[in-house]
C-alpha cells in the first residue's frame, strides 16, 4: 500500500508505516496546489494542515482513503472525496488537551496582558502601573460556545483556577450539563451576557461561520475576554474588529478568518493581531499532541490495510435511505448471491448496504440486504432456489 504524507508527521510513525509494509513518501513541504501532480499512485493520503482539494482527488486515481492528522477536516473536499467513494478519516481528541491548554493560556495572557506587557519591556519600558490593572479570573464566569471534548477540557481546567463556567451547546441539555458540572444557558446569547469570559469550540462548518457576529459580540460585557482556538471563520473578524473598538473586548486567537495554511508563511492581518493577543494556530503543536495523533495515523492505516474499513471514518453516511432489509439465509456456494443480486439489478432495486455473515463450520450464512425499495412477492420467488435456506423481509 503506497502512503503519501504531505506534512509533518514523527518518524517513529513513518517508521510503523514502513513496518506494516507500505510503501511510504514523506513530502512535508507540499502545497496544496502541488498535490494534484505529486499524488501519483498513492493509496492514502495523510495530511495535516494542507488543503487536499477537489483537483487533487480528481489526480489521484489510486486514492481510498485521506487521513487528517488532526481532528478538524475543512481543509478537505468532503464532497469530492465522498463522490469518489474516499474514505476521510481525523484523528479525534489526540490533541484535545493541547488546544484546552492553549485556550487557558490565551485566557490568562488576555486578563492579564502578558504579550502587551512583554513587548513593552523588551522596547525598555518598564509600565507596572499599567499592567498591574486586571480584574482576575477567579470567581468570575466562564461561558463556553461548544461543549464537545475539547470544550469539556477547557471547563475542567477553569474549574481549577476557581471560576465558574456556563456553556451552550446545540446538544447539550439541562441534564447533561449538570452531569458535567457547568451551568447550563438556552441560547449563545444568553451566554454572552452573562460570562466575564468566553472560550469558543465550534467546528467550522456552514451553519457556524460567523456564528460569533455582531449581535453575540454586542451581547458580551464591556471590556470581556473572548478566546478563540477553534476555528477562524467561526468568528465574523470585521465584527470583532468594531467591538474590540467599542467595547474594549480583550482577545486571544491562535486561529485567523484568513489565515496561512502551511507552517511558514507571511501574515497580512497585522492590524488585528496589533489589537490582541495572538498565537500561529499552534492550539494542538505539542510533542504530545503529535505523537498520539501520529500513533492513531497508523492505527487508521493498519486496520484499513487489514479489514479494508476505516476507523474514525467522517464521510460515510449517518442515515441510511434503506426503506427495508432482506434478509438471505443460504448455503455458503459460489454464485449463490450473485444470483440475488443479479435479480434484484432486474428489478431496478438499489442495495444500500449488505452484510453476509458465515456460520461456523462454513456451511452456511446469513446476509442482509438493505434495499432502497421492497422486492415484490414474483421477485422473492425468483430469488428462492435450492442454496436458499429462507427469505425474509424485515
């Protein structure tokens, strides 16, 4: 199996790579627009923070399976790949305590000035009136904009510093955050007014870009924090802009609307990075963080190479449009399915999903059919021959 790993990745998994018998090409510099011609023959694909894009896997003939050496997968053509039938697998929660980490960072530096602070002593100036003005963290509220396993990380950690911490979630109930520990709030804007600080774990997706606008930052206290290590368009930035203005927000991002992709690169948006506290989306760049997410790289690998499933596979889809199951049970013979599915062909009926499971011994088996649409009584008898044990419909 040819692997090509067009980022960073620790050689300890290059090596278990190699050990499973691949055939490994690491290219770490590649850019997005030069993946359609260095894809080759490559099976998988891992990537970390380069674009794989749709012309990139319309090059890639070869190509089953993409993995995203993080957790977050925008930086991938979902519907490209599913259109290809590309398996699209993250690595989930192996950097969640890096970012949650970070975000406590952020939060801290933010209240208490810490990069203004440097810098001005690193130009000679010594301002300990200034910098000595901050409100603290303890006792004050924490609002979290998404609860998953990151934001949960977060809230365990401001627990510690001795804050009190209230979330909104699109699924999180009354239950759950009691279960959690964390108040609960029905809407993102009811969490803006009451936290002195909000720390945002949205995926990025269609529903939640700029999801963070001018009417949650309006929401938000005078001179509150706001910490994004999520993602950048989550935040609408020309909005942030007018409200670190005119409400004196203070705010930490590790992520940028338009921000670099690659590990180097020029940075346009200084004026905004002038107006907070900042940091090269490095929210899940620790040793740690990479050796596990490089460890479940090869994981991912190894059992896809085994089985030819994928672990943690996000493309696949939830929700079948199987209207009813057949279920076959039949003398385990060359042929005896074909025949099924040749029939069910006849008949224009479309099989969803199909399962054959093999009993001991070998001699028979059991498969289900999930169909698009229920095959006629005329049907079944043509399918009901000497291997067939029974069929039914479920």
């Amino acid at each position: 199996m040819k692997v090509l790993i067009a980022d960073k990745l620790s050689d300890k998994a290059v090596a278990a790579l190699a050990q499973l018998g691949c055939d490994v090409s690491v290219q770490p510099d590649l850019k997005a627009d030069e993946l359609p011609q260095a894809i080759g023959d490559a099976e998988v694909l891992v990537v970390r923070s380069t674009k794989v894009t749709a012309a990139t896997i319309e090059a890639a003939e070869s190509l089953s399976l993409i993995i995203r050496a993080g957790a977050g997968v925008n930086t991938i053509d979902l519907p490209a790949a599913s259109g290809r039938g590309i398996h699209v697998a993250n690595c989930p929660g192996k950097n969640t305590d890096a970012v949650a980490e970070l975000a406590i960072g952020l939060l801290i530096a933010c209240d208490r000035r810490i990069a203004s602070a440097s810098a001005d002593m690193r130009a000679g100036r010594w301002r300990k009136k200034e910098y000595g003005k901050s409100a603290g963290l303890t006792g004050r509220t924490l609002g979290i904009v998404g609860l998953g396993m990151i934001g949960q990380a977060v809230a365990r950690r401001a627990a510690g510093l001795g804050m009190k911490v209230i979330a909104w979630s699109r699924s999180l109930t009354p239950e759950r955050a009691e279960q959690l520990g964390v108040g609960f709030c029905d809407g993102p804007l009811e969490l803006a007014r009451l936290a002195d600080a909000v720390s945002i774990h949205l995926a990025a997706t269609d529903e939640t870009r700029h999801f963070i606008g001018r009417e949650f930052l309006a929401s938000m206290s005078d001179g509150a924090i706001l910490v994004n290590c999520a993602r950048g368009e989550v935040v609408d930035t020309a909005a942030l802009r007018a409200a670190i203005a005119d409400k004196h927000l203070r705010v930490g991002l590790d992520v940028f609307e338009d921000g670099p992709a690659g590990g180097e690169a020029d940075f346009a948006d200084t004026d905004l990075a002038e107006m907070v506290t900042c940091t090269p989306h490095i929210g899940a760049s620790t040793d740690q963080a990479a050796e596990a997410i490089a460890d479940e790289v090869v994981q991912i690998v190894a059992g896809y190479a085994a089985t030819g499933k994928c672990l943690n596979a996000v493309n696949v889809q939830r929700k079948s449009p199987a209207k009813v199951d057949l279920v076959v049970r039949h003398y385990n013979r060359v042929g005896v399915l074909a025949d099924v599915l040749r029939e069910l062909k006849n008949e224009g009926i479309n099989i969803e999903e199909m399962e054959n499971t093999i009993f001991e011994g070998g001699r028979a088996a059991c498969c289900t059919l999930r169909l698009d649409a229920a095959p006629g009584v005329d049907l079944l008898a043509k399918i009901a021959n000497a291997d067939i044990i029974q069929i039914s419909l479920k």
